[in-house]
C-alpha cells in the first residue's frame, strides 16, 4: 500500500521560492570581479534567477543541456544555479584553477552549450576557445559598462542577457530525478571524471546540511562560503542559505586574509566555510594584527585535514567552533562532520579536541564502513584502519557517460580510495589517502598525522610527507617542508617536536626544504606532483 500524501518533486527551484515568499528583504552580498560591493535581496536574487531561466529559453537552451560557469563566488552566480537547473537544464560548475588542457577536455567532454564566465576569466578562455565545440554562447557575468573588448564572438553581457526578460517566469515541474548540476573531480589521476547530481540528490543533500549538527545555519545566521561554488558545490551553501532565509556574503574573487576579514566584520558573519589553507592564514593574519573575529562563531573546515594547533587556537583564543567536514565531489559533498554529539560531551577538554581532529560522524543519509584488503569489515574501534565505503542519496552511483565504468561493489558501497578508522562514538578519523599512505615495513604511517603535528610547530608554514624508497623497509617518511621566513630546523629538532604527537617508528627518516609545495586545483597538496619532484632522492637511511 502506497502512502497518501502529496508527492512533490524535489526541485532546486523551491529553495529560491520558498527564500523569495518567507525571507523577502533579507540581503545578500557581495564582493564583485569587476570591483566593488554588491548587496540586494533574497526577493532580487528569485526574479533575477527568473530572468536567467527566461534568458536561457531564449538561448535555445533545452532540458537537459550543460551550461558552464567560470565564476567566483557571486550573486550572479547563484543566479544562474537556481536559473539554469530550475529551468531544467544543467549548472556545470567548472574549477578555473585546472590546466587549459582539462578545461577545454572538461567542457567538450560535458558538452556545453553556453559559457557563463567572470571578467577575470576572459582571457582564459580567449585562448582556449577554439578548441571548445560545442559552445555556441559566451555570457560575460557584468554590466554593459563592464564589458572587456573581447574576441569571444557574440560575447553578451550578463546584465544585457537576463535585462531583456521580465521574471513573470513559472517554474517548471520536472521528475526530481532530472539532472540538475555537474561538477568533475579534479582528475589528479587520469581524466576528470563527471558528478551528476540530480534535483533530489541536491534536494536531500540541503535538507541535511540545514540540520543543527550539519552546518546548523538558521535564518538568523550570516554565512560566507569562501569554499568555492566550482568546488563540489561550495558544499551546498548557497541551497542551504536560500532554505533557511540565511544572510549570505560572497568573496568573489578574494581569498586573502585582510579581504576576507573585513568582509567579515562588515557584513557581521556568524558562519563560514573553507579549507585548512584559507584558515590558517586567518588565524595568521589575526595573530599578526591582534583583530578580532566579530560575531564569528562557527568554522566549517574541510577538503583536507585541519591541524590541532589551528583548531584549538580559534577556540581558545577567538571562542570559535570549528568543526570538521569530510566529503567529496562524488558525495554532493557533505559525508560527516565533527559536531559533539552527547556520547563525547563529558570528555576532557583534550579528549574533546582529539575528537575534532577527527573528520566527523556521517550525517543523517550517508552510510559508512571500513574494509580491509580483503573487503572484510573492520571494526569501529578507533583503531582498525582501512578503506573507506560510502553510500547514500546523494553518493555518485556512476560517473557522467560511464568513465570508470561500474564504481559500486555488490551492496553500493562506493570506494572512496581513503583510509579510516571509525571509533566507539561513531566519528571517522581520515589517515591518507590510500595511495599516499606510507607502507613502512608492513605497518602503515599516517601521512596527514605527521603533516599536521609538522605544522603543530610555530617556526613551519606548511608540511608534507611522501614515501620514499627504503632497501630495508620498503618504504621511510621523507618530511618536506616550507618554512616561516628566515626560520630554519634540523632534522633532530624536529623529530623531537614530532615524537610528542607521533609513535617513534613513524618519525621521518629526513627532512627537505622548499620554497612552495604543489598544490592541486583544489587547494590540496599534490602528493603525485611532489613524488615527482623528489623522485631521484634517495634516503641517508638507505
Ligand atoms: P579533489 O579530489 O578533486 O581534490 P574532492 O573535494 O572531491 O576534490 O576531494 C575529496 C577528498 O578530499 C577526500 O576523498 C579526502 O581524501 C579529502 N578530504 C576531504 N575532506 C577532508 C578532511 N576533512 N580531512 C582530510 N581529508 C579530506
């Protein structure tokens, strides 16, 4: 017998609808590429993203369609996630910090038919596009004032494309298992590969980051996502904020510490989202100027593992949660996060904080378990580590078109290609990445763990750990770092800062020193890129 309640589809259009009838006047803001800021409101924001939807019909774009953006943090932007999907085409968010060659390998593989891009991107894509097929619209996201000279042909202004539309726009109603957004993993290893959310997988997904132990935002609350839109969704913020009535400041084009803080301030921020990188050079900048953080109360961190020393410092010194996120572009991206549940609530204050480092328990919707070699499943005891599997609503089932063909084992546990351990309370502790774990003699090294007790120390700026050749153990820790300016330190002095976090055996077997690590496109350190560079090293050890 089937239920008797009303069946809804689960469409994005109903976020900007819902914002656009019960929070009218509350702002949104914004930093612009084109300069200077920009602050309308939610009741704007719905005709505008109207208007684009009208603008794309216009186009000739037709359900199921790619359409790019190239584009920072923006109003407009969010404009054309609502405008695009809610029409029924697809939002394909491209990352403009990838090589030309995967950028015009991503929009022909995607097939787009229109390119909305920021001004900061004309040249960029000058140069590529001749090798891009299958666009036949570039939409510039300015004013007419604002418009570059460009050889982009036909190239429109974005204020001329939706100015010409009048916003007396119905949305229309689709299957919730219509494609809505696509956004391609970074492609570290290989091609890209293509995430399809559907409306429902993005619908489920808000639902849940709007839960008090998610990213736990309200109408009261003022968010800046500096995550970018392009990277797995800005985590789904700009859905989230449109369904709860959240104040909303974009960064635009700025990640440095001064814009951002100011921003900050002004805007009177009570939530935010980044990865490690962007945080630690906050709590630089607020060290080194002694400001404060406002009406800040919560960080969200993810993307990469955040350091001890950096969270105890924003709650210590600045009374700032900071919970850690993990996800995925393959898993929309929100897969578990660090809020305290009531099992952990009497631990020690340092307890506490070894919790945190930990990258959360799943939110309601995802499923996880740890697997040996073997696929056998590992206990939740905070100490058996293997891979990680994930399952749930919005977990990618396959990749756009087939890539990799079929990415799910017999029960649709999808293989994250990360090592865990999951404890008693249920929070999962992330140690590598399976293909940069360090395999030293059998036993296997946590690279993140050393990392992050190598930037514990005051004197490094950034850490990281390879393996590298050992005739004996296969495989020893070779420490790269990058110091603070004229620091220097040997190895000795840093194992003995190391051995207060780490196990002896882990200690790394040498150190070296560089000026800049790689860093993907995604703002992690390139592990690939950095074996590279060190691939004729070999160990005093050895
Ligand atoms: P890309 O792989 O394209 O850089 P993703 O955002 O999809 O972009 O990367 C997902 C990976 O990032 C995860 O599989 C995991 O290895 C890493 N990651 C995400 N969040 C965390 C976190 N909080 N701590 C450690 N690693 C993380």
């Amino acid at each position: 017998m089937l239920g008797l309640m009303q069946d809804w589809p689960l469409l994005v259009s109903k976020f900007i609808d819902h914002a656009a009838v019960n929070h009218p006047n509350r702002e949104i803001v914004g930093l612009l590429p084109e300069g200077g800021k920009f602050k309308y409101t939610y009741a704007d924001m719905a005709k505008r993203s109207k208007m684009c939807a009208q603008a794309l019909e216009r186009a000739g774009i037709q359900l199921g369609e790619r359409v790019g953006t190239l584009a920072w943090n923006s109003h407009r932007h969010a404009e054309i996630w609502f405008g695009a999907s809610g029409m029924g085409a697809v939002t394909h968010t491209i990352n403009p910090r990838l090589f030309p060659e995967q950028l015009i390998y991503i929009m022909n593989h995607a097939e787009d038919k229109l390119l909305f891009l920021d001004i900061t991107f004309v040249p960029l894509v000058e140069k590529i596009a001749e090798h891009l097929k299958t666009i036949h619209t570039y939409v510039i996201m300015v004013g007419k004032e604002h418009m570059p000279e460009t050889s982009l042909e036909g190239a429109l202004s974005y204020e001329e494309f939706i100015g010409a539309e009048d916003g007396n726009y119905d949305w229309p109603v689709f299957d919730e298992n219509t494609a809505c957004s696509l956004c391609y993993t970074s492609g570290t290893t290989g091609n890209p590969k293509g995430v399809l959310y559907s409306h429902r997988s993005n619908f489920l997904h808000t639902l849940v980051a709007l839960a008090g132990d998610t990213l736990g935002i309200g109408g009261q609350s003022v968010i800046l996502p500096v995550v970018p839109m392009f990277h797995a969704n800005a985590w789904g913020i700009p859905y989230a904020a449109a369904g709860c009535g959240a104040k909303v400041a974009f960064n635009g084009p700025h990640h440095d510490p001064e814009t951002l803080h100011q921003l900050m301030m002004d805007e009177e921020v009570t939530v935010t989202a980044a990865v490690p990188t962007v945080w630690l050079g906050m709590l630089k900048y607020l060290q080194a100027t002694g400001k404060d953080v406002g009406k800040l109360t919560t960080v969200t961190i993810g993307g990469s593992a955040a350091p001890r020393s950096m969270i105890q410092a924003f709650q210590d010194d600045y009374g700032v949660r900071v919970n850690h996120a993990w996800g995925m572009t393959e898993t929309s991206p929100l897969g578990s996060l660090g809020s305290e549940n009531a099992a952990v609530q009497n631990l020690s204050k340092e307890e506490k904080l070894d919790i945190q480092c930990k990258q959360g328990r799943s939110v309601l919707g995802v499923e996880m378990c740890i697997k040996d070699d073997d696929g056998n499943d590992l206990p939740r005891d905070g100490e058996s580590s293997g891979g990680l599997y994930v399952r749930g609503p919005w977990v990618v089932k396959e990749y756009f078109k087939g890539d990799a063909g079929q990415i799910l084992d017999d029960n649709n546990w999808f293989d994250t290609g990360d090592v865990a351990c999951i404890d008693e309370y249920g929070y999962m502790h992330i140690t590598d990445r399976a293909k940069d774990v360090i395999k030293s003699g059998g036993e296997w090294i946590s690279s993140i763990d050393l990392e992050n007790a190598a930037v514990a120390h005051p004197d490094v700026a950034e850490a990281a750990v390879i393996g590298v050749f050992h005739p004996k153990w296969d495989e020893r820790p070779l420490l790269v770092l990058v110091m603070e300016e004229g620091k220097t330190i040997g190895l000795e002095a840093m194992n003995a800062h190391l051995v207060k976090h780490v196990a002896k055996w882990w200690l790394p077997d040498d150190v070296q020193f560089v000026d800049e690590l790689p860093h993907t496109a995604t703002g992690k350190i390139s592990k690939k890129d950095l074996r590279d560079q060190f691939k004729d090293y070999k160990l005093p050890t050895a």
